[in-house]
C-alpha cells in the first residue's frame, strides 16, 4: 500500500456533498477491503475523543486504490486532514505495512491544539443563517461572501460583521461547463451570447477570470478559486465557469447550486492519474456537476457521446441534449417525448421544444466554425446555445452571439491566419479527440499541400500514438515536421517518441525525406513555413502552448 494524499474537500464530490477531508491510498482491491474499516475505527477513535459532531463516512474503490472521506465543520478542515493522515498511518502499521505511527494522545492534543487555532465561530454562526435566509454562501481561507454576482457582498473571513441585513442578498444565473474537449470555447460562446444580451457575464476558464472584455487573472482558473472570484464581482449579471477535472477531483465543487450544467464529452485526457484512469472514472468527476442541478435546473448532455447517453438513465432531473446528428436515437426520443434538443439539420442548429423547430442559425454563418468545416466548434456552437437558452437567453440574442464571435476571440483554437497565399490552422490540440477534430477540419480545408507539425507526450502509449500518426498521415498530408517536446517526454528517453511516429509514418506509405525533426515546436512550424509554397495548409498542433507560434505569426505579418 502506498499513501498518495490526505486533502480537504471544500464541496461536493466525488465521495459525498458534503465538506470534510479526503485520504487517497494506493493498493489492490483486497488491501482496500481490509483498510476501509480500519481507517474508519481510527478516525471514529479520534472524533470521540475530541468530542466532534457524528461524522459521515464514505469510501470509494477506485482502480489502483480507494479514497476514503469524512465529514467535518468547514473552519477545521486543515485539522481534519491531520487525523486522516494519523488514521493512515495507525491502520499501515496494524497491517503491517508502516512504522509505528505517532501516540494517540500527542496526536490527540496537536489536533485539538490545531482545530481550536482554526476554528471560526463567527464563521459558522455566518453559514447557519445563510442558510436560514435560503442565501447562497462561499467561503475560503480568506473570504466570505453572501449571494452571487450582484446580489453579493464579501467579507475577511476574520471581520464578518455581527449584523446583517439578509433582504439585498440574492443569486445570478449560473451556467457550469465541464467535459474533455470544447470546454474553453463553449465558456467563449457562452459569453458572448450573454453579452449578445446585454448582460455582464463573468467567467473563469482554463485561460482567465474575466468580467466581459476585463480580464482580472490570466493563468488556468477553471477550479473553485476561479469561480469563487467571478461569483464575488459585483457588477456581474451572469456567471460562465468552467470546471475542469483537477478541480472537481481534489476539491470538488464550488457551488452547491447552478441553473444549467453542461457536459461536453467524455475523452482520453490525463489517464493515468489516481481518480482518472480509465474512461468510466473521468466520467464519474466529470459527473458531478449534475448534482449541483439535480433538485432544480438543468443538465445538457451531448447525444452524440456514448458514455454521457448510457450515465444519462442515473439522472432524475431535467435534460437537455444537442447534437450533430439529427438521426440519433437520443436525440428522437427526446423529441418524441416532448423535450428539448439543439441539433443541427443539414447546416441548420435547430431548437426543438415540445415538437416545436426554430431556427438558431446557420452552421456557416458562424465564424469560428470555418463555413461549417470545424464541426466540432459546431457542436460546441449547439452546446453553448442550449446552456445559455436554460440560462433563459431568448434565441434572437443566442444567434446574435453565435454569428458574432470572431476567430480571434477564441485563441489557439482551430485559428487560420493567413500568410500572404499559405493558410495556417493552429490549434492547442492536447488529446486524441481534440487531435482528430482538427485532422477532420484541415481534410476539408481546400489546399495544395498539407504539412503537420506536431508532437506527442512520452506517457501516451505506443499504440495511441501510432493510431494518430497514422490517423493523421490519412487526411493526405505532404510533409511531418515532428517535435521533440523534451518537457513532455514523461519518463521517455529522447528520440523515443519520434522513432515512433517515424516508424508509423514510414508503414503508412510516407517517405524517409517527407519526415523531418526539431527540437521545439517554433523550429518545426519555421521549417515548415519555408517548405510552404502558394496554396499550402500548415497544420500547427501546439502542445506546448499557441502563444509561441501566435507571436511568431505577428512577425511574419499573418492575417
């Protein structure tokens, strides 16, 4: 058995809903069988004898080990995690797999010595009459607010102030966005569609925090920090928060309560990870979202995926599905009973409700979806205006706001420039899916001649990685400009994971001079520009980040 983390967990989770502290343990199915009830009389031993309230207990088996929780009042957490620790060391050495662990009675005394440092009555007296009031309440080690967006005010975590008027506090529409692939350009969409009606939207995402066109923080926002700050601005009128994997797993959510959550897709993204490593446990984080919708509100669901159709029977509350396909099956049953889809007919997103069509727009009348060729920006189109629509968005505005983003407000995701007659699609691809999405779009861009640059992360499996080369060699490409990428080569020696590609390339029928080598990927996206003739499409995958090749594009004047 191997100790991976002892955590708080702020918000419901992937264990339970409720604020405790988390233990992460390596180990094989059986070992989990006997340490669960062993922890579990450990930290009950403690509880007792520091006199805490009853705690919830909840486990989950995951593959490769088990998480383990507990509930506990929000102002200890940090002392909380110190008994889950002691537990975990007290049940390895009753299973003989550690040291002896610390006495009972000095751990006993440094813990009641650290919950009553941290303890913050006034904050706690705070959170019950929030709730008496049926107000919303955020906090953290700094902060408390009451209310949302302009119904909100914040206060320091040690300074609340002992009288509150309850009656000016109130919520603002709040949308959650999750899923792998199109999270980040939906928040986009979203956004400006909200705009579109003249609302102040404010945002976090996997970029920025940002209130309209005002960007606050730069840098990946896209867990509870981020909306935490967005849902505390004052001047917002509605919220667009984007909450990624790392987020929900280690912290869980940051509100208890949203009026759309929307779910992109489910794809091969940081496999690997404890929590995540397989498909079916990136869905159950990705799930949780649904939970701050489940007694009101509403969940979008992609009818195009597998996964999200199958979990969707596990959803009592109220769905709503989009999709590209208007002969899915989901999506026909959904029409059939009366409910409401977004899906796009021919070129036409369409909204049906209750049997009735209504035009949204048309698939090229969207700018970043490129005349209808990147298709998964339209599907990313739909799924923005079904979360803005439950936002209660009428149509007039969601078309206004779809048909009004331009590529350049959407950077490093699916942008061509324009390089006197070379065109440039460059696009932060960072997994299979999203690789394939822009393969798709770059076959049906018109062009003389293809060129790839890109590279692969060390702890993709060789099979993966071959499937995309050849994968990628099929769309009919001229020349591979592969990047080294030593930062990602994750355990890999250099030149592992090019002599892969070059060996899969070279069995698809590419030849020994179609393939070339570069360390960085501004070295590859260079060679490949001065291999580019009148008519060519350079396909640029930037791992490692867009902004490079962006500033590079600058100079060279691109459009």
């Amino acid at each position: 058995m191997e100790f991976l983390d002892a955590r708080r967990l702020t918000g419901p989770s992937l264990i339970f809903d409720e604020a405790g502290s988390v233990l992460d343990v390596r180990c094989s199915a059986t070992e989990a069988e006997l340490l669960v009830p062993l922890w579990k009389k450990h930290v009950q031993r403690m509880l007792t004898e520091l006199g805490w309230e009853e705690a919830t207990f909840a486990s989950r088996k995951l593959l490769g080990g088990v998480s383990m929780a507990f509930s506990a009042p929000i102002d200890v957490l940090y002392a909380a995690t110190e008994i889950n620790e002691w537990a975990w060391a007290a049940s390895a050495c009753e299973l003989d797999e550690g040291t002896d662990p610390p006495p009972f009675d000095e751990v006993a005394a440094a813990v009641r010595a650290a919950a009553d440092e941290e303890a913050n009555p006034d904050l706690m007296c705070l959170i019950s009459a929030a709730k008496e009031n049926g107000k919303s309440l955020l906090w953290d080690d700094d902060e408390v607010s009451v209310g949302l967006g302009t119904g909100s005010r914040t206060w320091p975590v040690n300074d609340i102030p002992e009288i509150i008027d309850w009656k000016p506090f109130h919520d603002v529409p709040v949308g959650l966005i999750t899923g792998t692939n199109g999270k980040t350009t939906t928040v986009r969409l979203a956004t400006s569609i909200v705009r579109a009606a003249e609302q102040n939207v404010g945002l976090c995402s996997t970029d920025w925090i940002a209130v309209n066109d005002h960007v606050i923080d730069r840098g990946d926002w896209s867990g509870p920090g981020g909306a935490r700050a967005v849902l505390r601005e004052r001047n917002v009128d509605v919220a667009i928060l984007e909450s990624a994997r790392g987020g929900l797993l280690r912290r869980g959510l940051a509100v208890e309560r949203a009026d759309v959550a929307l779910i992109t897709n489910i794809a091969e993204d940081h496999l690997g990870d404890f929590g995540s490593q397989s498909l079916d446990e990136l869905l159950a984080i990705k799930w949780i979202v649904s939970r701050a919708v489940r007694d009101s509100g509403s969940l979008v669901l992609n009818a195009d995926d597998g996964l999200l159709r199958e979990k969707s029977s596990t959803f009592d509350g109220d769905l709503v599905w989009f999709g590209l396909d208007p002969e899915n099956a989901t999506i026909i049953r959904c029409v059939d009973d009366g409910g409401v889809v977004f899906v796009l007919d021919g070129e036409e997103l369409t909204k049906i409700d209750n049997g009735v069509r209504e035009l949204v727009c048309r698939s090229h009348e969207i700018p970043i979806t490129l005349d209808g060729a990147a298709r998964h920006n339209v599907a990313n189109a739909l799924a923005a205006a079904a979360l803005t629509w439950c936002l209660g968005i009428p149509l007039t505005h969601i078309r206004a706001g779809l048909m009004s983003m331009a590529q350049d407000e959407n950077p490093g995701r699916s942008n061509i420039y324009d390089l006197g007659d070379v065109k440039v699609l460059l696009d932060f691809a960072h997994n299979p899916a999203a690789m394939h999405a822009v393969l798709d779009m770059a076959q049906a861009l018109p062009a003389r001649r293809r060129v790839l640059c890109f590279g692969q992360a060390g702890d993709r499996p060789d099979d993966l990685i071959r499937e995309m080369t050849r994968d990628a060699w099929a769309i009919g490409l001229d020349q591979v400009m592969v990047s080294e990428l030593a930062v990602y080569h994750r355990g890999r020696e250099h030149g592992d994971v090019f002599a892969v590609i070059q060996d899969e390339l070279l069995s698809s029928g590419a030849k020994s001079q179609q393939i070339e080598h570069f360390e960085e990927e501004i070295d590859a996206f260079d060679a490949a520009f001065a291999w580019a003739r009148p008519g060519d499409l350079i396909i640029m995958l930037a791992l490692s980040g867009a902004a490079p090749i962006q500033e590079r594009l600058r100079e060279l004047g691109a459009a």
